[in-house]
C-alpha cells in the first residue's frame, strides 16, 4: 500500500468520526431526549475546553516521549471505548462530562493527524504543500459520508449515530499501530531548562509579534466556526415553525443541505497550493475571513423557499472560509518553527482555533443572542439579526487582520513547507 494512501485512510477515518455525530447530536438530544437548550451549548463547550490543553499537552508528548503515530493510535481507541457509553446516560448533566472526556481523546487527534502526515510525507521526499491537500480532502469526504451514512441508515435521532462513530474510531486506533514510525524529534535534545524538559519551548513563539499575531486571529476565527457548528443546523430547522417552508427539502433534511459545506471543502482544499503560490499565505487567510462574511451574510438573507439558492451558496462559500485559514494556516505553522516543537506547534495553532476560540464563540455569541435577539417567549430568535451581527464580527476581523498581520509573501516562501528548516526558530522568537 502506498504511502499517500495509508494517510488518505487516515484522513478519512479522522473525520468519519466526527462527522458521525456532530451535526446530528442536536436531533438526538432535542429530539430523543428532549433536553433543554440551555444544556446543549455545554456539550459544544467540550470541544473547546479540550482543546485549550489537550492538543499542546499531546503535541509535547508526540514531541518529547511517544511516537506520533502510537499516541494518536491509543488516543483514537480511548475515545471509542468512551463513544460506546454515551446511548447509556440518562441526564444532560452526565452527558456533558462523557462528552468531554470524549473530547478530550479526540480533539488533539487532529493536530496529531497533521503531524503524522507531515513527518511520513517529509520521510518519503515528498512536497507537503503540493501532496497533503490531496490527502486532507479525504478527510472532508469521511465527514460527508458519515453524515449520510448516519442520515440514510435512520441514525439521525437515534443513539447509533454513537455506535457508528465508536467503531470508525476504534478501527482508526487499531490501524494507526501499522502506520511508519514518527519517533519523538526532541527526544535527544539536550534540555536545560523546566521549559525545555516539559516541551513548552512552542510557547516561545509567541514572543514574536507576528506569530502572536497570526495565533490571535487563528482564536478570533475559532469562534467563527463554532458559530456555525452550534447555530447552523438549528437555523435550519426553525423554518418549520413556517407554514410555508415545513415540506420543503431543507426542512425535512437540513443535514443534507448543511452537508453541501463539507463537500464545497473537497474543492477548496483541492485549490489551497495554487492560491498560495499565486497570492500568498497572508492573501489566502484573508479570502478566509470575507468568506466568512459572505457565510453568514448569505444565512441573513437566504430562506427554504426563493431563497434556498443563498443558503447554498453560504454553504458553499464555507469550503472557503473553513479550509483557507485552517489548511493554510497549519502550512503557515509548519514554515515558521523548528522539527523539535513542530507537533506542539500545531498543537498550539489547534489550542487558539478549537479551544480558546471555540469557547469565545459558544459562550459570548450565547450571551448576546439571549440578550438581543431573543423574544419574550424565550424561544423565538431574530435569525437575520443574528447572522448580520455575526457577518460584521467577521468583517471587523478581516479589516483588523489586513492591518496588523504583517507577513510579506515572496515566491519562495511555500517551498519552505517541504524542508525540515523553518523561516523562524524559536530562539529567534
């Protein structure tokens, strides 16, 4: 089997995991359970909360101690041990700590995936720029067929959505055992300080102006995303309440229409290496964040009916907004540190996006709907007041990020991806 393969498997199982649930939880626990709202913004809490630590706290590990590839691997079979449990809790408050623990095995999978990847492909000769897209779209793919799977199998208000992602994930764990060895590449370095004996030097970087920078913002589109991870579906539903969108398509199968996103993801990542060759990282981040604009500015003004054809096209949008900064920025990651913090780098860049970012977005964007944009009733909400408020949070950071991100690009700053020397080490930071 070849190398670029064995990773598309991963890829693809990563996100199968994922998608397995995500998007459908929120039908199992309104729909099924019948828990109150107030408890289900806990539960995408979790993910943030994880990845506050988790992701730099397994990167050290990856770094310092552990082959990659076997913690990924345990982590991955932990995590499914704890999905098989969630069909048995009985109350919301329970349900919150299983998630977590859940989150806190996965969540760091992600950076690790990008870190295996990039060790093997670097091993093998290979450009990470050019070949890493190809094989992360895969990913994409995983999370779309989950979604369908979890849909078309009846799935979608039922505790087996868990059962599929337990499995998908315990089979990943098992596979990544077989996967080429990413030994520790600090494990030799002589440490002569606590920082470098705990693996923290990554946090050296944020001394640079730049690199602070580029992380601040990497937290403010955190949250971003998790707005649409916690609202999108929801928004979705609520045009039941209106007599004249309840049988349309999206009414009946918004995971469907919200899947339209993931698969715009395919083609966007499939365009990141001429993007960033044709106009630069700091250009290519910045596409990111109008993207979002046009996102949630689309959902503003879009409906089931004559204007299904915005809602599309937000989702389609979204292949940009997510990929161009994620992707990019992972890239942007990899050419600015040493092969020592590399895998805590990344974990890092996952701490600001996943962690403090998306408890930024979970809990404030909670607070100000609540408050400005929910009825009397309690139930009510001022959707295109919402994604106005949300599309001109997004602007702001587009404007703000253009201003303060200072990075120059030149022809051959994305060869640096594929050599193991960065732009900028830490003891430069």
């Amino acid at each position: 089997m070849s190398t670029k393969l064995r990773l598309t498997i991963l890829s693809f199982l990563q996100f199968f995991i994922w998608g397995s649930w995500l998007i459908t939880i929120g039908a199992y626990w309104f729909q099924t359970k019948q828990w109150s709202g107030a408890q289900f913004g806990a539960i995408f809490s979790t993910m943030g909360i994880a990845s506050i630590f988790m992701p730099s706290l397994m990167g050290i590990v990856a770094d310092k101690w552990v082959n990659a590839e076997k913690l990924y691997g345990a982590l991955h079979i932990l995590g499914g041990i704890v999905l098989c449990t969630v069909p048995l809790v009985a109350d919301p408050g329970m349900m919150f700590w299983v998630m977590l623990l859940n989150m806190i095995f996965y969540m760091p999978t992600l950076a690790l995936s990008i870190a295996v990847s990039y060790s093997v492909l670097k091993r093998e000769g290979l450009d990470v720029v050019k070949d890493y897209p190809p094989i992360r779209v895969w990913g994409t793919i995983g999370f779309i067929v989950a979604m369908w799977t979890v849909s078309l199998l009846g799935f979608e208000k039922s505790a087996n959505q868990f059962y599929v992602a337990a499995g998908a994930a315990i089979l990943l764990g098992v596979y990544s055992f077989t996967l080429p060895k990413c030994p520790p590449t600090a494990r030799d370095t002589p440490s002569r300080s606590l920082v470098d004996v705990l693996g923290l030097k990554s946090f050296a970087l944020l001394r640079d102006t730049k690199m602070l920078t580029f992380f601040l913002f990497a937290l403010l589109l955190g949250a971003a995303l998790q707005l649409t991870n916690a609202y999108g579906d929801t928004f979705l539903h609520d045009f039941d309440k209106n007599p004249d969108f309840q049988d349309t398509l999206t009414v009946k199968y918004p995971a469907i229409i919200m899947s339209i996103s993931q698969i715009s993801e395919t083609l966007f990542i499939l365009a990141i290496p001429f993007f960033l060759r044709r106009f630069g990282i700091k250009q290519v981040m910045f596409f990111s964040m109008i993207a979002w604009v046009l996102r949630f500015g689309l959902f503003a003004y879009g409906n089931p009916g004559s204007g299904l054809w915005m809602i599309i096209l937000s989702c389609i949008v979204y292949g940009m907004a997510f990929d161009f900064f994620n992707i990019s920025g992972s890239l942007f990651v990899e050419t600015q540190t040493a092969p020592s913090i590399r895998a805590s780098a990344q974990g890092l860049f996952m701490m600001m996006t996943n962690g403090f970012g998306a408890v930024l977005g979970s809990s404030v964007s909670g607070l100000v709907i609540e408050r400005y944009f929910t009825a009397a009733d309690g139930v009510t909400k001022d959707w295109h007041g919402i994604w106005l408020a949300f599309a001109a949070y997004a602007l702001v950071i587009a404007v703000l990020f253009v201003l303060l991100f200072r990075h120059k690009h030149t022809p051959q700053e994305v060869s640096h991806a594929e050599h193991t020397e960065p732009l900028l080490s830490v003891e430069q930071a």
